[in-house]
C-alpha cells in the first residue's frame, strides 16, 4: 500500500470543505462523500436541531449498522453457497 499514488480531493459535506487524502480515485472519493452528506440530510430532517457533531456521530452510527446489517448478509449468501456446493 505504501507504493500506491496518494491524491488529494477536497469534498463538501453538511455545507463544509474537507480535503481527503488517499490512495482511491478522485470520483470514488467525491460518491463516498455524497452518500454521507445525503444521509446527513436524510436524518436531519426527522431531527433539525441536532448540532452538527450530534448529526455527525448519529449519521456513522447509522451508517455503521447499515454496514454491519450488509455484512451479516454478505456472511449469510456465503454460508449458503457453501452449502450448496457441498450438496
């Protein structure tokens, strides 16, 4: 990984400029950042006076048990494609 070209995008999220550095693409980057101000916005309108911090904390809560749920599914197809073969 040390050999990979790290880039520098900078991104807006929630209204605010960040500058991510990192060894993935420029557009893989600006979709991440997307999706997190997408789902910034999505919970700010069921809590509109949350602080930015709060909204913050309670987006990658969320994200991570979107996460976690998807990974759970993804273990479960592979057991069952296990299975299968093994039938």
């Amino acid at each position: 990984m040390a050999d990979q070209k790290k880039t520098r995008t900078t991104i807006e999220i929630h209204n605010r400029p960040y500058t991510i550095i990192g060894t993935e693409s420029e557009s893989h980057i600006k979709l991440v950042a997307s999706l997190v101000d997408q789902k910034m916005k999505e919970i700010q309108t069921h809590s509109q006076y949350l602080d930015t911090a709060s909204l913050a904390v309670l987006t990658a809560v969320n994200t991570m048990n979107d996460y976690m749920k998807l990974k759970e599914e993804y273990a479960s197809l592979l057991g069952a494609m296990r299975k299968g073969k093994e039938e």
